[in-house]
C-alpha cells in the first residue's frame, strides 16, 4: 500500500542552482502531517521555471520508502 506526504516549498532561481551544481544534494521539507522528508534535489528539475520552484506538491512512496511519484498539486 502506497503512502503520501503533501509539502509545499519556495527556492528561488539562484538557491536551485546549488542544487544543480550538485554542491547541495538533497532537499528537506517538512510535510503537512509533521513528517520531515529528505530527497534528491534533482526529483524537483521538472518543476523548475525562471522564478526557481514553488507550490504545493505531494509525494507518494511504497512501504519501503521508496518514490512512486512526485506531483505538483
């Protein structure tokens, strides 16, 4: 059974770009259960646009933690 986590996050341009060049690696957010969730910056590539990313997304993942799909709401 799939589980989901909702969050919703803000990084400018430039703070995406140290994600990019690899100096930063992972993401944390806090999700809007409580949960703190760590991932690969690059799962955000998809959703980056000239202002950096932003809105509401969630993630769902299977028991083992492991991503299905990440979606912007």
């Amino acid at each position: 059974m799939s589980q989901k986590a909702r969050f919703s996050i803000k990084i400018s341009s430039e703070q995406y770009l140290a994600y990019y060049q690899r100096s930063v690696n992972n993401v944390s957010v806090v999700a809007t259960d409580g949960r703190r969730i760590q991932f690969p910056a690059k799962l955000l590539q998809k959703f980056v646009t000239h202002d950096g990313i932003e809105g509401a997304f969630e993630m769902e993942f299977d028991d083992q933690h492991k991503l299905i799909e990440l979606r912007k709401l």
